[in-house]
C-alpha cells in the first residue's frame, strides 16, 4: 500500500547486505529519530541460494535481512534500504518485498537507477527531480544528497508514498551522499562497529 498513516516515529532502521562467496551478510542499524544518535546494530549471515538476477535481489539478500530482523532488541518504526522500492520494472524492489515481511512502513533509497526516467538533477544538496514511469506517474524522487556526489533513487517500499519517503530520507541527510540508517548498515555489514555517540562518524561516501 502506497499510503503514510502519519504513525509516530521515533526510530528508523537502515538495512544494507553484503556478499560474500557464499553467503549474504545483512546489517540493519538502528537509529534514534529525529536526532540520528545510533541505538543498535545487528548483523546475520544466510547461504547464498539464489543466483544474482537484477530486480530480484530479495530472493538474493531476503533470508539474510529476516535473519537478522530476528536478533534486533528493538524494531525501529520505519525502514531504509540500500535498493529500490517500486522503482523497480515490476513494481516490487527489495524494499517494497521485505515491507510485506517485517510489517514496518519502507524506503528504498538506491545508489543507482533500476527503472524509471527523469530530468537532469541540479548539482546542490537538496536538488531534486521526480522519477517517472512508462505510464508518466510519479515512483520517486531522484535527489542531490552531497555535492559533486552522483544522486540517490528515493521511492516507497510500502506503507510510504512518495512525498514522506522524500522527507524522511532528507531528515537523514547528514553531510553524506548516503541517508545515516543505509550508510551505518553499510559500515557495519562491511565490519564496521557502531559508535556510541554520532560525532565519532567518520567520512565514508
């Protein structure tokens, strides 16, 4: 469902996988809203069953992410993923897929496009342009997060819209290209630990 229920949020999750030869390793990060102060982080490694396919990552990552869903003290009020929501050719990005899992509002906030077309985006933090379908509706926003960084694909996983999908991945902006839940969940999927206070964050992207 593309629809925000205005429900409170005061923690937001960022997911990110890594791949190893064999084996998928999920990392989501919890992060305290609206101040980002870093809360929890998991990580949880799956076998890797399916073969690498784009578009259809969350038969890839899926087992991994639920695995480590599994381990969280406390599931956050919303999700961020490293990937797409239904910017996707069939509608239905990893974001969108895990959402139906996890039953928590999603938002894919992709490095790259997947699908959809737009005009070019303006080079400072905050530009932005609406990404468009083949049927000319509105999936996403493409947006400028840091300067002379390439921009991320925003769009709804589910229980989201357009609009607040936007809004929460720019409240996440914090100096980086990445939104801080997706750019934690990198870090630590990568080995990384997380910090007890945010001003120990170094420079990744």
């Amino acid at each position: 469902m593309l629809k925000w229920d205005g429900r409170p949020v005061r923690t937001i999750g960022g997911v990110d996988v890594s791949i190893k030869t064999e084996a998928a390793r999920a990392a989501i990060v919890i992060l305290r809203f609206p101040d980002l102060t870093p809360l929890e982080a998991v990580t949880a490694d799956a076998p890797l069953v399916f073969p690498y396919v784009p578009g259809l990552l969350a038969f890839r990552e899926g087992p991994a992410v639920l695995a480590a869903w599994q381990l969280l003290q406390n599931q956050p009020d919303l999700l961020i993923f490293d990937g797409q929501g239904i910017a996707h050719p069939r509608g239905v990005g990893i974001a969108s897929h895990m959402s139906l899992w996890l039953e928590r509002p999603t938002i894919g906030a992709a490095k790259s496009r997947l699908y959809g077309k737009h005009e070019e985006v303006g080079p400072h933090p905050g530009d932005h342009a609406d990404l468009i379908d083949r049927n000319e509706s509105v999936i996403g926003t493409v947006l400028r997060a840091k300067e002379r960084t390439n921009p991320l694909y925003i769009s709804p996983g589910h229980l989201m819209d357009v609009r607040h999908a936007t809004e929460f991945v720019l409240a996440c902006i914090a100096g980086y290209r990445l939104p801080e839940p997706t750019r934690w969940a990198h870090k630590v999927a990568g080995g990384e630990k997380l910090p007890s206070r945010q001003g120990e964050q170094p420079a990744l992207f």
